[in-house]
C-alpha cells in the first residue's frame, strides 16, 4: 500500500481512532408485510433484513422433522456499489448467505419449529466493507422483531490490520488496501464466536488485540440492538391505536 492510512496523530482517513467504530444507527420493525424487519446504517453501509416464518418449508424435501432450517439470502443490490454489480447471486453471496444462515440457527431455538423456514432476506442497499457484519446485525435484531425464540442476538464486526496496526471496523479504503480484515460475531451472553473469518495475516498478539477491540465493540453494537428492540415497542403501541380508528373517529374521539 502506498501512502499512510494512519497520520502521526494515530487517525485515520475518516478521522477515527483505531479502536473507534463507524457511527451506527438501528431500527427495527421498518416492513409492515414482514414477521420481523430492521434497517442498520453503519458509516456508509445501508442494509435492510426481513425475516417471514416460521413457515412451512417448501420444498418439503428439505424439511426436517426434528426442527427449522433457518435460510438466509444476503444480497447487494446492483447500484451498492461503485462498480455496478451483476444482479443475482454469485460466489461470494453464496458464501455469506451460508455463513449468517449457520450463525443464526445457532442462536434460534428451531427444535420449536420442526418441518418449518425461517427465511431472512438480507439486502445491502448501499456498501461500504463490513456489510457481511452488518447484516448479520441487522438479521438478528429483525429475528428478534418476528418474535422468534432465541438464546441471544448476534452482534457482529471485523476487525483489521493497516500500516502495520490492529483497527476495529475497516471502511472500504482501509479494507481493500489493509494489511488484514477479520469479521467476527458474537454471543454476547455466552462469549461463544459465531462467525469469524480471515483474509490476509496478523501475529498471536495483533490476533489478541484484534480480539480484544472486536468484543469490546460487540458489547456496544449489542446494546444498540436492545435498545433499537425497545424502540421498537414503544413506537408500536402508538401506531397501532392509530390503525384501528379511522382518521375523522380519532378526531371525534380528540
Ligand atoms: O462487505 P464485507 O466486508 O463483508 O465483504 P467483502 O467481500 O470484504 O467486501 C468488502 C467491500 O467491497 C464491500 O462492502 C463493498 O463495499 C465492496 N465490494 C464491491 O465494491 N463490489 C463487490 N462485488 C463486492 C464487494
């Protein structure tokens, strides 16, 4: 890489500190025709997740009798990007849609639910690096949304190398010429990891430290979860009464 990503005052080229996330903005319950949605806004990602289910499972070939298969489809929309992408799937959605399927049916109790779908739609509106993490984010907080029993949420962020120096959240400059990009998720109740994967090389101790900045933003991407959660259903109770009386019979009613 030419040219420093960090300056001399330890920032970088949006001004963070190495271990500052991306500003990031959580609501939940945003479709009305779906069980459980959210929007994440996260630095320049946009993401929406929607989640319909359980449902019965078609085709009923892959149904299993013993619980829900949880099937996450994570797409970016062509004009997410810089560079227009071909729309549909392709390899590297593949790999995503499975690697968020596996870690959310961790987190879901799916032996409630045998013979059914849970089918979370993913749909990356604008891209910015770390969208996988934000979707996943995103994914858990609409699942929580529908209702559907789980051990936890998941919060999710990679964490990186660059100039020689673990940072927490890589933006897209950082994350194309970095030294390192690892994408974590976490449970936060139990500490286990969900998700975590690897591209480029880091020592133990940058790999410790690297681990150290990643939880730690968990932690606050899990609160800002809850907290979109309890929004949620305080918003809710509002909406609803407006729903059921007709706008003159609310004036009437005052
Ligand atoms: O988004 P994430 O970091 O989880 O996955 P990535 O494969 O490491 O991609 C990093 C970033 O590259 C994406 O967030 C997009 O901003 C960008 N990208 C792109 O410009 N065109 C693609 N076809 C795929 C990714």
């Amino acid at each position: 890489m030419e040219g420093k990503m960090i300056d001399e005052n330890g920032l970088r080229i949006d001004g963070r500190k190495v271990d500052e996330l991306r500003p990031i903005k959580i609501e939940a319950g945003v479709l009305k025709r779906a069980d459980g949605s959210a929007y994440v806004e996260w630095g320049k990602n946009k993401v929406l997740a929607a989640v319909y289910g359980p449902r019965e499972c078609h085709p009923r070939h892959l149904q299993d009798p013993s619980k829900a298969l949880v099937q996450c489809k994570y797409n970016m929309i062509a004009f997410s990007v810089s560079d227009r992408k071909r729309p549909g799937p392709d390899r590297r959605s593949v790999e995503i849609s499975k690697i968020i399927s596996e870690a959310l049916e961790y987190v879901v109790f799916t032996e409630y639910f045998p013979r059914t779908s849970v089918d979370v739609y993913i749909e990356i509106l604008q891209a910015n690096a770390g969208t996988r993490c934000a979707g996943l984010t995103a994914a858990s907080v609409a699942l929580a949304d529908a209702g559907i029993p789980m051990k936890d949420m998941i919060p999710s962020v990679a964490v990186g190398k660059i100039d020689d120096q673990v940072v927490l959240d890589l933006c897209k400059e950082e994350d194309n010429y970095g030294q390192a990009d690892l994408p974590i998720a976490v449970v936060p109740r139990t500490g286990d990891i969900l998700l975590m994967q690897m591209d480029g090389h880091m020592t133990l101790d940058e790999f410790n430290k690297a681990m150290e900045y990643g939880f730690g933003a968990c932690e606050k991407i899990y609160q800002l979860q809850k907290d979109a959660l309890k929004r949620r259903y305080a918003v809710e109770d509002v909406e609803g009464l407006e729903e059921e009386a007709p706008r003159e019979q609310q004036d009437m009613e005052g």
